[in-house]
C-alpha cells in the first residue's frame, strides 16, 4: 500500500475559474504604468517648482511683502501637489499592484504599507483641501484681479471640498465603528 494522497481530478468548470481568478489577479499589473506616468508628472511638477522658485528668488529684493508671501504659497502649493502625488503612488502600488520590498527599510516612509484606501482617500481628500485653501487665500490677496463672482465660486469651491471631507469623514468613522 503506498501512502500517497489522492487529488481529486479538476473539472474543466474548476480550471476554467482558476484561470480566470489567475488572469484577473495578474491584471493588477496593468496599474503599473499609470503609477510610472505619475511619477512623470511629478517630475514635470518638479521643473514648474523650479522654474517658479527660480522667478521667485529673483524677484525677492524688489518684492512686497505680500508678493512674498504669494511666491511662498505657490511653492507650498506645488510642494502639497507633490506630495499628494507621492501618497497616491506609493499606496496605489502597494494595495493594488505589490508590496515595495525592495525599498531599505531605514529609508521607507512611516506610513508606507499602513494607508490603507479608506486612509488615502482621507488624505487625498486632505490635500486637496489645502490646496484649495491656498488657492483661495492667493486669491483673497490678490483680490484686485479678481472680480467678486469669481471669489465668490472660489469660496464655494472651497467650502464644498471641506464639507466633502466633513461627510466623508464621518462616513468612515460610522463604517469602522459598525465592524
């Protein structure tokens, strides 16, 4: 008697959902280029960042205080944009497509692999929030360019954003505190 164990034979119904349950997860790869077409993005938000500190350096022996203070929003604005890209990259990558185990853990971010996608939408949401806000305190300095029915859209604008992420907030708290 030999003591080999007996696997039962596959129906061609069972190898047909086993293959498509491989295709299906091996499709997370089609996600890969997208988060590379975004870190192209991010380097063309890299050359606008320098190419507007550059107009800001140099204007800075003439400038007001306000125009200074505008020149440093700017840089903010592109600073949170990038991060922004960043977060939806590495957590993008690392729920949908592979874990990044090639990344030495001393240079890792602390929050790379803990975001999950409730988490990012939060922080998404987050920054899009302060960009607004941004946007919208350039605007209120510089309010001369502007007429009021624009600001007024640039408010509501805003407003909708925060109150999104209120809600949104909300809806998360609700749906973690129900499991």
């Amino acid at each position: 008697m030999s003591d080999q164990s007996v696997v039962p034979a596959q129906t061609s119904a069972e190898k047909v959902e086993r293959g498509v349950e491989r295709a299906l997860f091996a499709s997370r790869w089609l996600m890969a280029p997208f988060y590379v077409g975004l870190m192209i993005g991010l380097f063309a938000l890299m050359i606008v960042f320098l190419r507007d500190l550059a107009v800001f350096v140099t204007k800075i022996p003439t400038a007001k205080e306000s125009d200074v203070i505008l020149g440093i929003l700017t840089l903010i604005d592109l600073s949170l944009a990038g991060n922004l890209v960043i977060m939806v990259v590495f957590s993008g990558y690392e729920n949908f497509v592979s874990k990044m185990e090639h990344v030495p853990t001393k240079d890792r971010p602390e929050w790379m692999g803990s975001i999950d996608f409730s988490a990012l939408k939060m922080k998404l949401l987050a920054s899009i929030v302060a960009i607004s806000a941004i946007h919208l305190l350039k605007a209120f300095m510089n309010v001369s360019a502007m007429s009021d029915r624009e600001m007024m859209w640039l408010v509501v604008i805003h407003v909708t954003f925060v109150v999104s992420g209120v809600l949104m907030a909300l809806t998360d708290k609700f749906a973690s505190s129900a499991k």
